[in-house]
C-alpha cells in the first residue's frame, strides 16, 4: 500500500501546483488586454505636436549617489529639441563626502547635436554634425512587440490605460548583441576585446534577469505616452555580478565590492511628458554665458584617438 500512498500523494502535490499556477480568467483578460492596448500604443503614427517632458534618472547605494535629471522641448515638426539637465553625484569614500555636479544643455538642430557642459568653471562645448538621430529609434512596431513577454493592463480609467510591460530579458539581449557586433566593425586590438567583454557581460546579465519590467501610462485619445516608469535594478544588479567575474577584475580585488553592490544598488529611470503646449519659450534658451562656450571638441576627439591608440 506504501507505493499506492505515495503515488496518490504526489498526484495530489502535482494537482495543488498546477492549480496554484493556473492563472484566472480575470488575469487572462488582463494580459490580453495589456497586450492589445501596447500594440495599439506601438502602431499608433507619432505625434507631430510638440511635447515637454521631465526625466530623472536615480542610481543609489550604500557607496554612492546619483540623480541625472533633464527637462526638455521636443519640436518635432522643426526637428529641433532642447534639454536642460544636471548630474549630481554623492560618494562616500575614506569617511568623507565627496559631491559631483556637472550642469550641461543639449541642443539638436536637425542632425547637428551640440552639448555645452561646465567643468573646471568654465562652459563647454562638444559639436556633431550629420548625426542620424532619427535612426535611433527605427524599430518598427512588430519588432518591438518581438521583444515583449507579456504585457498586463493595470488600469483604464479617466482616459487612460496604465500598462504593465516585461522584455524578453534574451531577446533584447540578442537585439544588443547585433547592435554591438556592427559598432566592433570598426574598433581593433585592445579596443574590440573590451567592448566584447562588456557586451557579453550586459548580454548574460539580460539572460539571467529574465524579464525587464517597464510601466506605460498611456492617453487613451493620443496614443502618447504620458509618463513611464523603468525599474532597471535588477539588470544592474546581474551586470554588477557578471563584471565581478572577469579576471581584470578578480586581479584588482574588486569582486567582492561589486558582489556586495550588486544586491543593494537601484536604479530607477522615471519620464513625464506633458502635450498640452503649455510651456513658456524663454524657459529653452541658452543663456548669454553658455552661447560663449569655448569648443573643445577637436581637442576632446584627439584625446580619444591617442587613448585607443595607446590601448591598441
């Protein structure tokens, strides 16, 4: 009877799993739903309107701080944006507090990028001309739906759908993967492997994640996204771990900081934008003492040369 008793018992075990498992018909339609409403955010034409929005980037541990803030003008019908940012930095090290802030604007004219930064007390200035920035995002709809797992629709209410996102963590690691093998077309030596070894570090990292969850609310009229909500915490964490298993790393006696960072580091991106065109012009203006940057962009561009050349 012994082999009847624990034959029955783990039919049972089984039974209670797959019950547990089994999601409801609520959950069900809620997955659907979140993944039509994406797929109607994701095909929706982009809007021409002109839009503001707020960003801020926050990293934290028990080492460091780290707020990247930026509020900017998107004008797409002049294809022209204007941001106004900040980077301000906290480190505790050797018992003492040591701060960081770095104030820059970034100006887009078309393919002409221009950033203008402060450092050393004094306002710079880096200029690129020809850049394809239109191209950064040409990803269709059905290859971003691609990388999607599952989707869940939070709420909709108020003329708006709040929207629940997980990546694939191994698609986009795949889709990185691509996008790093063209850009090691062009590097050498020192250079490639490096790039290499972090690309591998970022690709593994995305694998054992699993799923990257992201939050959308959404204008149910406009098909805007009016704020998002990216928790990449967990990304970091599996990053931090995998860069602690390198031998350069091992070498240095590094690994066991980045282990111990790796499960109390957060990093959390947060974007609020705003189509009502309300917004007041003067606010996305270089002022007088920016416009007179001294240009250090040869100089910054020679600097980068020798250093790859050095590591070649």
């Amino acid at each position: 009877m012994k082999p009847m008793r624990f034959l029955l018992a783990l039919v049972l075990m089984l039974s209670l799993m797959l019950t547990a498992e089994a999601k409801t018909p609520e959950e069900v339609a809620a997955e659907r739903n979140g993944y039509d409403a994406l797929k109607a955010f994701l095909e929706a034409p982009k809007s021409k309107a002109d839009c503001t929005s707020t960003t801020q980037l926050i990293f934290h541990c028990p080492y460091a701080h780290a707020e990247f803030k930026v509020r900017g003008l998107e004008r797409p019908k002049q294809k022209s944006e204007f941001d106004i940012g900040s980077l301000d930095l906290d480190i505790a090290a050797g018992g003492e507090l040591i701060n960081f802030d770095l104030p820059f604007y970034i100006v887009q004219d078309g393919t002409n990028l221009n950033v203008y930064f402060y450092w050393e007390d004094k306002w710079k200035k880096l200029s690129f001309n020809d850049v394809p920035l239109d191209e950064l995002d040409n990803h269709d709809a059905a290859s971003k739906l691609a990388l999607v797992d599952h989707a869940v629709l939070l709420s909709d209410s108020m003329g708006q759908q709040v929207i629940q996102v997980f990546f694939d963590g191994a698609k986009v690691a795949n889709l990185l993967s691509n996008a790093v093998d063209k850009n090691q077309n062009q590097m050498k030596g020192d250079e490639a492997k490096k790039a290499d070894a972090f690309g591998k570090c970022l690709s593994d990292a995305l694998i054992k994640t699993g799923t990257i969850e992201m939050t959308f609310n959404i204008d149910k009229a406009t098909r805007q996204a009016l704020m998002i909500d990216f928790n990449m915490s967990p990304v970091l964490g599996n990053v931090l771990r995998e860069v602690a298993m390198q031998d350069d790393v091992m070498k240095m006696g590094l690994s066991d900081i980045l282990n111990d960072m790796a499960s109390m580091t957060q990093l959390q991106l947060y974007e609020v934008n705003d189509y009502s065109g309300e917004y007041d012009a003067k606010e996305f203006v270089l002022p007088k003492k920016v416009r007179k940057a001294e240009d250090v962009t040869k100089d910054m561009m020679a600097m980068a040369k020798t250093e790859s050349t050095k590591t070649q």
